[in-house]
C-alpha cells in the first residue's frame, strides 16, 4: 500500500481509502459483512475510512462504529454533513445551529470523541463561508474534529472559502472530495488545479465510475450491477452518452488487456496517478469486491497506458457531464437566474 500526506496536514492516509456508503441497506450489508470488510481493509494497510450522516440515515456511521471499536487510534476516520437528515427544514445544510447537533449526532453514532476530517457534503448556497467556517474553526478548537474539508465543491466556491478563512482569521478547508474517474474528468480543468494551487488533500470519490469500470458492463452482456439496479437511467443504452460510456469501456478493456491489467486496476491506477489525487476512495459491498481493490493498491500505469487512456477520454472531458454533482445551483434552479 502507497501513503500521501493529505494536503498539508502531515497525516498520512492510504491511496485507497475506504468508503462505506454501502454499508446497511444502501448496499444490503449486514453488521458481520461491513466489519469483515473493514479488518480485511485494515490488514491490506487502508488506513481511512470515510462515511456520512446521510448513508443510510446514519446507519452507516453506527456500523462503521462498532466495525472500529477497540482501533480506533489506527484509523483515520472521516464523515460529513450537510445533506437533509429528517422532515424538519434546519436538520440540513451548513449553518452553525445544524453543523453543531450534526457531529454531536455522527459522533455518537460513531461512538468515537472526535473525527480526524469532517467535511461539508456540498456547498450550501444559503449559508454564508464565515458562518460555516466559524462553526468548524470552533469545533476543531473544542478538540472535536481534527481537520475539516469540503466534498463536491466548485473550483470557484473552493477558491471563495480559502479566501473567506484568510480574510476572517478562521480554519480553513484542508481537502476536497470529488467525483473522478476515467470516464468523469472534467476535475482536471478546473477543480483539481485549485487545490494544488491551495495544498489541499484530494479524496477522489466514484474512481470506478458506479460500476461502469468494475469489468462487469462489457457489450453484448446483460449490466446486472447494483447500482444499475438501482439508478437504471444511467446504463439505459438507448441514451447516447451511456452508449459513448460502453464504446469508451470496451477500448479501455483493450487497454487493460494489453497492459496485463484489470479494469479495476487500471481505473485505480489512473486516478492515484494525478499527482494532485491524494486517496481513491473505494466502496465494496463485498468481500469479493474489496480484494479485488486493493489489487489495484501498488498498481502505477506507465506513460504509455496514460497516453492510451488521454487517446480514448480527452483529458478534461466528462462523458455524462449532466451526472456532475458540482453544477452552480443557479443552472438547476430557474429563480436563481430570473429577476
């Protein structure tokens, strides 16, 4: 296993981090599954583990828990908030009054202290930089967090909140967490340049671009995935960028093969390559799926293979850029662009 220095933190945490969104119902988990998943992780040398309040409505960070319970001082452990956890319009976003009760909730969940990062799921458009970084600055001082970071961030909201902790004296962010994947680089123009500009740690989500690049969608077979299950519309290829998706595959799997490389390698290796990436965080619901990562852990994709992956997915490029998760609220919602 490769170690990074998340940002300028000094910590050191894996280039494969552990993520457990499909830990519980999400990804039909049991208890004695997520912790057999988590010693295995353990003892490949994965030393983060990230989850979030909302996994689950918290069921995730309750078996992150007790999966952690009597290690806890060997991991380095993140969660987030932000994103709506009940009917009540305040138990969301990223206000002091919400973030306060948020991480009170997730450590108790977690059954833990403190967290080492906690990160703000999503920018909030209704809350200002000031009041969210005052927030986190005080709950690191009360010894509560470690580090915070932000998940899905704009570059331009990224850049805003360094400047905003400059200007105000406050913590800043110390990481990103965003989606990127060979299919998905459109982090590469703008997103991934800023936080190299900033030293901040990069935690790459989604490195197997939901299961597009796990070696199971292939044509002329049947896409039978979990998360095709679940999210259809994005493996409908009667779609066009779905079908531009399995032409891109079915030449990365050529790539692959000439290489001597699986496709989980080879998506791994290509987002540890980028030398602003610092952890590719993987999400196995099995104990088949978490091996068959880590495989990929010492996995370094020669230029060559590089050159091949730029010749297929143009450096930049996102080949279902309606699927980001970053998009400027005002370009999803009409009021936010009409006087």
């Amino acid at each position: 296993m490769q170690y990074r220095t998340l940002g300028r933190t000094g910590v050191q945490v894996s280039a494969l981090a552990l993520g457990a969104m499909n830990f519980g119902a999400i990804g039909r988990t049991t208890q004695d599954e997520a912790t057999a998943i988590v010693d295995a992780a353990l003892e490949s040398g994965i030393n983060l583990i990230d989850t979030a309040d909302m996994y689950g409505r918290g069921e995730s960070e309750e078996m992150v828990g007790k999966a952690i319970s009597g290690r806890r001082d060997d991991i380095v452990l993140a969660t987030k908030a932000n994103m709506p956890m009940g009917d009540d319009r305040n138990r969301q976003g990223s206000s002091r009054r919400w973030l306060v009760t948020a991480l009170d909730d997730s450590l108790r969940r977690l059954g833990v202290d403190h967290v080492d990062l906690y990160q703000i799921h999503r920018w909030d458009p209704r809350t200002s930089d000031e009041e969210t970084l005052a927030a986190l600055t005080d709950l690191q001082r009360a010894g509560k967090i470690r580090y915070f970071g932000s998940s899905t961030f704009p570059a331009y909201r990224i850049v805003q909140a360094q400047w905003a902790a400059r200007e105000h004296r406050l913590s800043r962010y110390t990481a990103e967490q965003p989606a990127y994947s060979i299919l998905q680089r459109g982090i590469e123009a703008h997103v991934l340049p800023v936080t190299a500009e900033y030293g901040l740690g990069v935690l790459a989500w989604s490195p197997l671009a939901s299961g597009w690049l796990s070696g199971a969608v292939r044509k002329g077979r049947e896409i039978t995935t979990s998360r095709a299950t679940s999210l259809p519309e994005r493996f409908d290829l009667s779609l066009p960028h779905n079908r531009a998706r399995l032409d891109a595959v079915e030449r990365l799997a050529g790539v692959a093969d000439e290489a001597g490389l699986t496709m989980v390698q080879l998506a791994l290796g290509f987002v540890t390559a980028h030398p602003a990436v610092t952890s590719a965080i993987i999400g196995p619901r099995t104990l088949e799926h978490l091996h068959s990562q880590v495989a990929a852990a010492d996995t370094v994709l020669p230029a060559d293979v590089l050159d091949a992956i730029d010749e297929i997915v143009a450096p930049g490029v996102d080949l279902a850029p309606h699927e980001k998760f970053d998009t400027p609220p005002a370009l999803l919602d009409a009021s936010l662009r009409r006087r």
